[in-house]
C-alpha cells in the first residue's frame, strides 16, 4: 500500500532519482520543451517549479541553493537571465505538461513539458485573439450578419455605378473637342 507517499521513486534510488532530475531540469531550461514519460513529466514539474520561483529573486543566496539542485553553472545562468525576466509577472505554473500518447517499444505514456512563456502557439498575453465559439448561433444573428451582408453588397453596386459615371462623361468632353478641332480645321484650310 503507498499510504502518504507523495514522491514518485520512479523505479531508482535516491541519488540517481536527483541526478536524473537535475539533468532533465537543465535540458527544460535549454530546450524550453522535453520529451520524456508522464511519470517523469510530473515529478519534474514538482522539481523544477520552486527553482524558477527563487529565479525571480536574483540573490546570491537563490543562486547557489538553485546551483545546489541543478549542478549545471550554464542552466542557473540561463535560469536567472532570460527564463526569470519572462516569467516575472506570473504567480505559479510555470510548465505545461501535454500527453503525447504511448511509445512504440514498450507503451510508455509519453509527454511534452515545456516553460510557458516560450510557448508561441498558445499566446495569452495581450495581443491573443479572442477564441470564438464553437456553438451555433441562433436565427436572430444570422439574421442580422444577412441583412449586413446584403447592406454591404448594395453600397459596393452603388460605389461602383459613381465609378463608372465620371466615366462617360470625358468621352462625351472628347467628343465635344473633336467637334470644336473640325471647325477649327476648315478655318485654318481657308
């Protein structure tokens, strides 16, 4: 029975659990996005998320109890420069975790954790689009996009009814100067 355990053992002894961790953790800061087993997946977001919290502080302190857990100078460099400056304004959460399905060999659930904020695909800042709805709408809006719709097409007949009267109007000026030049030609025979 796992009555209270809250870690996943994830099938290794401490000190390899850790390292596997820490190695994930600095590939996540890397990469911005892993592939590795659900199993994996959550116990690195448990890791991974409390060490992007202290980034947000860059202290000496943070950095080294973040060096501590990590071992890796380059992703607690990388950590504190570029991922806490993007993160700054977010409470919590910041990984995601999507479910890929099962592997080939041996049908593991496969997943993809990825940092939020480096995400395009989903952008919920301030300049995402509003998703629309998925639902039908109801008789009184298509009523009203069809009455709009037709009010478009008339103003567009009628734009294009003024474009083509200024038209007919030069012809009938050139045909008043062709006019006026043969009188002027058998003035100037004379």
């Amino acid at each position: 029975m796992r009555h209270g355990k809250k870690i996943n053992h994830l099938g290794r002894k401490s000190a390899h659990r850790k390292a596997m961790l820490a190695n994930m953790a600095c590939s996540l800061i890397e990469h911005k996005r892993i592939n590795t087993t659900v199993a994996k997946a959550k116990a690195l977001k448990q890791f991974i998320e409390p060490l992007v919290t202290k980034s947000k502080e860059d202290t000496t302190h943070n950095r080294r109890v973040v060096f501590s857990k990590l071992r890796n100078k380059y992703a607690v460099t990388e950590l504190f420069r570029d991922v806490a400056v993007k993160v700054a304004d977010r409470p919590g959460g910041y990984t995601r975790i999507i479910k890929l399905g099962n592997r080939l060999g041996d049908n593991a659930d496969m997943a993809l954790i990825e940092l939020v904020d480096y995400n395009e695909t989903y952008e919920t800042g301030k300049g995402a689009k509003k998703k629309s709805t998925r639902r039908g709408r109801s008789k009184k809006s298509q009523e009203e996009t069809a009455k709009a719709e037709t009010a478009v097409k008339e103003e567009k007949a009628t734009e294009e009814k003024k474009a083509e009267a200024p038209k007919k109007e030069p012809k009938a000026e050139k045909a008043d100067k062709a006019a006026e030049g043969e009188d002027k030609k058998p003035s100037s025979e004379e």
